[in-house]
C-alpha cells in the first residue's frame, strides 16, 4: 500500500490517499465507486495506466457545488449580463488503495 495515488475521473486528474475527502464530477453511484485509471501509484507511473491498480471510495452525497458567478460587460455600450452556473458534484471519501 503506497502513501498516494493520482487516478482520473470526469476528465480531471486527483492526486488522493486514504481517508481524503474529494468533490468530483457527478457519478451515478451510490454505496462503493470503483476507480481503475489510475495514473500514478507513489512511485509507479503507468502507461498510461498502472496495471492492477485500483482506488475504492465511498460515496458520502450528491449535491450542487458553490454557484459560479459569469458576469459580462461591453464598455460604452450599457451591456451587462450576469448568469449563475451551479455544478452537481459527487463527494468521495476514499477509503482504500489497492496496488
């Protein structure tokens, strides 16, 4: 067992070890996720994948993350436009990592 990991998920990468908490993109799941792209393992690097290499994690909510603010504006021109954008996201509690 190596002190961390880096694997990908939603097209992001996430270096983790066991215990952390993490948001990522939303994963229909619930209970146990299993993550097979594992990237690096401490100082194994895959690839582009380490073989055998696996990350378990529990899914602790879905939810909506924080509201992303996208404001616009032309000068001179009176233009300004605000929009929100809220991302639902997974929380993860990983709770092993197996190598």
């Amino acid at each position: 067992m190596s002190d961390y990991a880096i694997f990908q998920t939603g097209g992001k990468q996430y270096r983790v070890k066991a215990g952390d908490t993490i948001k990522v993109e939303k994963l229909n799941a619930e209970g146990d996720v299993q993550f097979d792209q594992v990237l690096m393992l401490g100082d194994k690097v895959g690839t582009p994948f380490v073989s055998g290499a696996k990350i378990i994690a529990t899914v602790v909510e879905q939810k909506r993350d924080d509201k992303v603010l996208v404001f616009k504006k032309k000068r001179r021109q009176n233009y300004r436009r605000t929009r929100g954008h809220r991302q639902n996201i997974t929380v993860l509690k990983i709770t092993e990592i197996k190598g």
